[in-house]
C-alpha cells in the first residue's frame, strides 16, 4: 500500500489541532484515521493527538492479543472492535478533558479507516471526511455530524463548494460526550481503488471533483497530497487543514483474504454433508446385514 499525508495549518491558526495516524498494525492490516480537535487534556496535548494515540495503542493491545489472526478477522469481529476502540478513546478524553454535562472541555472529529486484507472499515463522527475514488468517480464514505442549510454539504454530495463556508454545528464529536454511538460502515475494495481521508480545513475548500481531478493527474499519492492541498491554500483556506491519500489498497499478501470466509463456509457444508452420507451408508449397511435387530 502507496500512502502519503500532509498538512497545512491555514491562513487563521498560529497552532495545528490535526493529527493523523498511519500504521500497519499486522501484515495486511492497515490503520488510516484523521483528526481535527479543540482544546487540550492530559499536559497541555491537543485533543485529536490524545485521541488517536489511546486508539492507536487500543488496537495495538488487541493485536497482540491476536484480534487480527486469519481466523479471527471476521467483518462483524473488525466493525465491534472498531467501534468498542473508539468508544473507548471516547470514554479516556471525556475524563481527561472536564467535561459535564453543562460544559464541553474538549472534543475532536475522527474519520478511521482499517484496511485488513480486501475491505475497508470506516468509523466516524464529526466533520472529519472518507472517500472512495473508483475509476475516476468519488463517493462519500461518511456524513458529517453538522447542522448545515444543505444537506448536500454535509453528505460530501456536493462537487465543490461555490464559496468559502462557515462551520457547522457538530453535534457529535469524540470526547463531549460520556458514552459514543459511532457511524461504521464496511466496503469491499476492488484493484485501483483509493481512499482519500481529510479534515474540514481541506474539504470545505475543495470539492470532490477536484479531489478525483487531482488523483487522476498524480503519479504518486504523494503528489496527490500535494495537489489537493495547493488546492485549499488556492481557495484561501483559513484554518488546519490535513489530508491521507492510501493508493495499492489490495495487495494482499497470499494467503490472507477476508473473502475466503465464503469458501471455509461452502467447504465445511461440503464436509458435513459427507459426513452425513457416510453415516447414513453406514446405518443402511449394519440395518441390512443384521448387526442390530430388525
């Protein structure tokens, strides 16, 4: 897998509250997530920093733990495990922040994409944006967690913003709240897709038709990175902006598949199945030849 970030802190900030997280936490498990945060916890760190670290060492103690064998990785074990890792990042920055019922200390949007073998796995909340781009066309993987007149903005439906907007009222975001009800969704890639994660600093200023524009034009996700944020800086983005190009997404090395769950699934029927002929030749057998009594 081909991945690259960058990050620009805009044209406002002094200070840069993304963060992002890129790690092969097993072979053929891959971890992508961004974060935009406000406030600190802990020792003056920035909360999207906090965030991913407690998730990043969350998934690394499941792990080791063997969450990631070949025979462990189901989809519905990897979308519980995705969701119980942010929930738990949740529950450490809501404590270490302050924050009541009456008064939020900190917070921070996070869109989390764990690749393990062919499929994709994407959590979220907030603003924080996921992108498929298959042959040339992108497609919104979340939906931002804002308060906007149009629904198309929130959705990533829209193209291209036709002017510089404002923020929109998060109502859900990591760490405000005591307990987190997550959005999760799980995709199956094909040969040629690639994700685009970016924070609202990048897609409030570009549109997901220069999104795909700028991946078809770049040899390397490293120039993508590159484009799309000149793009921003173009359209006078004011604030942090940050973005992850993952391209190569289904090398998988042989003998790890997700998808061969389906196989293991028509094999032990085909098995069960002769085992249930042999039992029943047998019965027919010992019946006829009168080992038990008619």
């Amino acid at each position: 897998m081909e991945v690259a970030v960058g990050s620009d802190v805009g044209v406002w900030q002094r200070q840069q509250s993304d963060a992002h997280l890129i790690e092969e936490l097993a072979p053929n498990v891959t971890l992508l997530a961004v974060a935009d945060g406000f406030g600190l916890v802990g020792k003056g760190t920035p909360t999207a920093v906090t965030a991913l670290t407690i998730l990043r060492e969350y998934l690394r103690k499941r792990q080791r733990g063997g969450a990631f064998s070949r025979h462990a990785a189901t989809p519905s074990h990897l979308r519980t495990l995705l969701l119980a890792a942010l929930d738990h990042a949740n529950g450490r920055v809501y404590a270490q922040s302050g924050g009541n019922e009456d008064f939020v200390g900190s917070g921070t949007s996070i869109t989390v994409v764990l690749v393990v073998g062919y499929q994709a796995f994407v959590a979220h909340v907030g603003d924080a944006r996921a992108y498929l781009v298959r042959l040339g066309q992108v497609e919104s993987l979340t939906a931002d967690d804002a308060m906007f007149d149009d629904p198309a903005i929130a959705s990533g439906k829209m193209s291209a913003p036709p002017k510089p907007r404002m923020r929109g009222l998060l109502w859900r975001t990591l760490g405000t709240q005591s307990k987190l009800e997550a959005s999760i969704a799980d995709i199956e890639l094909l040969s040629g897709d690639e994700l685009v994660l970016c924070t609202d600093g990048v897609h409030r200023r570009v549109g997901a038709d220069e999104v795909a524009n700028a991946l078809e034009r770049s040899a390397t996700a490293t120039e993508a990175v590159e484009r799309i944020l000149a793009l921003a800086r173009v359209h006078d983005n004011v604030e942090n902006g940050t973005v992850v190009v993952a391209r190569g997404l289904v090398a998988v090395t042989p003998g790890f598949d997700l998808r061969p769950a389906r196989f293991d699934v028509v094999r032990s029927t085909i098995v069960l199945v002769l085992l249930a002929t042999c039992a029943i030749s047998f019965a027919i057998y010992v019946y006829r030849f009168g080992l038990v009594p008619h």
